[in-house]
C-alpha cells in the first residue's frame, strides 16, 4: 500500500559511496551512488488519468504516485487548471540516488489568466536507472505545495497505475449541469450559527468562512448590527479558479443601527466542485465592517478540515 508523510523544508538526499572493485551480483541493479538524471517528463493520455480511485485521491490529497512500469518508470499526478501549462506546477526529470528519488517542480506562474475548470495532470518519468521491483521506492515531491515543501511518499510493488475507459472519467467527460440554485445565498437559521465573539465582530470585514461540505459547499458567517438594515446582502458565490472562490455582497441599505453584535450566515452550493486538499482561497466583496461595501475585500485561505457543522 502506498504510505504518505508530508514535510516542511528543503529535503536533501544523501549519497552513499560506491566502492570500487565490486564483484558482479546477480541482483537487480540499484539507483547509483553519484545521483543519475531520468528522462524528461512525458505526459500521460488520458485513458491512463481514467484509472480507477486516481481522481478522489487527487482531489483529497492534491496528488498521486504510481508506478507505470515496476522498477523503471513512476507516475506523478496532481490537479489543476484545465489549462494545464503555467496554471499548473511543472515538474523536472526524475533524480536519482541510492536513498530513493526526488521529483523537483517549478511553481504555477502567477502572471498566467487561468480557466477555473479542474482536471488531473500527470507524467510518467522514466528512472535514470532501474530499481528492484519487489522493493518500496522512497519519492520525494519538492517544492509541489509551495516553496520548500517537500512530501515523501513510500511506493510499493503494487502502487501501479492502471487506465482504461472503465475506470473514472475526467470531470471534463462527465456530462451535467450546475446543481440547481448554485451560488445563491441560503440563510442559516440564527440558531444553527455559533455565538457572536469580539474577534469576529471586531474584524474588518468580520467575516468567517468554513465548509459545510468540502469541496461542494460553502458556509460565510458575518458578524453585524442587530438592525438588519445595516448588514450586507450576500448575492452569490462563483469559482473562480481551480482553487479559488468568490462570495459577493451588496452594501447594507443603512438606518440607525444599534450597537449590539449579531452574527448572520449563509450557505453557497458551488455551481462545480473544487479541489481541498491544498487549501481553497476564499475572497469576500463588499462586506466590509462599516456596511458601505467599499472597504478591503477580505481574504481567507480555507483548509479541508474546516466544516460548519449544521444539524
């Protein structure tokens, strides 16, 4: 089974020394010593993207690991922008030593205009020398969350990739449409919402925001006056990119509002769905403590694990 433990920092791998003078061995030959280079990445068709459970684990773990062919190829898959490209981190040939493998990626270029539509990206990377394929071949992924990330994965024998046209399809393939009444705001009942807290109230906007189903469903909770008059209208929610979501209010009609905190919420269904396990940035327009809707919009970076939980 494929074993996973995610790290913060630079990972370098170590290099053993080869001893000169070796005798022959009738063993499978071993990663060398000195650090060898792989192909350059090629990518994979779709059909092997299709393989059965590669886009649930994409989308809860932000990638996947496999073996193309046990012992000489890898695959990395991940998710991204149906854009592909600089929408998507890139990654660089196999390296090689006798610790295992790292796969170095460049990140996404921010300067790039990305559709917001989600697919699975991925490469075989063919090894630089083979490996035993009875044995787990540790796979570092660096800097594929970020600057100085590093996730080490442990690949077993039987971590093998394995497409066909039976197996899930690309959400590109799949036919449907937007759930109905996606992205417009449905009120919470008060007594469903948390108790209003100073930091909420204080902030600027005081907003929260949380998942009521990952990935799916979206939860805002903003924090105001107990005169209605004077809290923002939420009119929608719209993905905006593969990992990036916008929740839009109107400015508060205004009157004499009274200075007691109140706390209001809201739930969005998203028209697509959009991948968690990296975080999920969740801007708010228009909410702004003062209720005119022109103050800073407020940014939030949404973890998967971050569930309203509602009766």
């Amino acid at each position: 089974m494929l074993a996973v433990v995610a790290l913060a920092g630079s990972a370098a791998l170590l290099a053993a020394c080869a001893s000169p003078g070796t005798a022959p061995s009738t063993a499978p030959p071993q990663p060398s010593s000195a650090g060898t280079a792989g192909a350059t990445p090629v990518e994979l068709d779709d059909e092997q993207l299709q393989a059965e459970g590669l886009f649930d684990e994409v989308s809860d773990e932000g990638y996947a690991v496999r073996w193309v062919e046990v012992g000489a190829s890898v695959a990395v898959v991940i998710g991204g922008s149906g854009g592909g490209g600089g929408c998507i981190p890139q990654p660089h040939a196999a390296e090689q030593d006798d610790t295992g493998v790292v796969v170095r990626f460049d990140p996404p270029d921010p300067a790039i205009a990305c559709t917001a539509d989600f697919r699975l990206h991925g490469w075989e990377l063919e090894l630089g020398s083979p490996v035993d394929p009875n044995e787990t071949l540790p796979v570092q992924l660096e800097n594929l969350r970020g600057e100085d990330e590093t996730t080490e994965v442990e690949l077993g024998p039987d971590d093998i990739l394995v497409g066909g046209p039976t197996a899930d399809p690309q959400p590109s393939v799949i036919d449907g449409t937007p759930p109905e009444g996606a992205g417009a705001p449905v009120e919470i009942p008060q007594a469903d919402l948390p108790e209003a807290d100073l930091e909420l109230l204080r902030a600027d906007p005081p907003v929260r925001v949380h998942w009521i189903e990952p990935g799916n469903e979206l939860a805002v909770v903003l924090g105001g006056s107990g005169t209605a008059a004077c809290v923002p209208t939420p009119t929608g929610a719209r993905v905006t990119g593969p990992a990036s979501i916008e929740v839009s209010f109107d400015a508060a009609p205004g009157g004499d509002c009274s200075a007691d905190g109140q706390v209001y919420g809201w739930r969005f269904v998203l028209a697509e769905p959009v991948a968690t396990a990296m975080g999920v940035e969740v801007t708010v327009t228009g909410a702004s403590s003062d209720g005119t809707g022109t103050g800073t919009p407020g940014v939030f970076t949404l973890a998967a694990d971050d569930v309203l939980a509602l009766p």
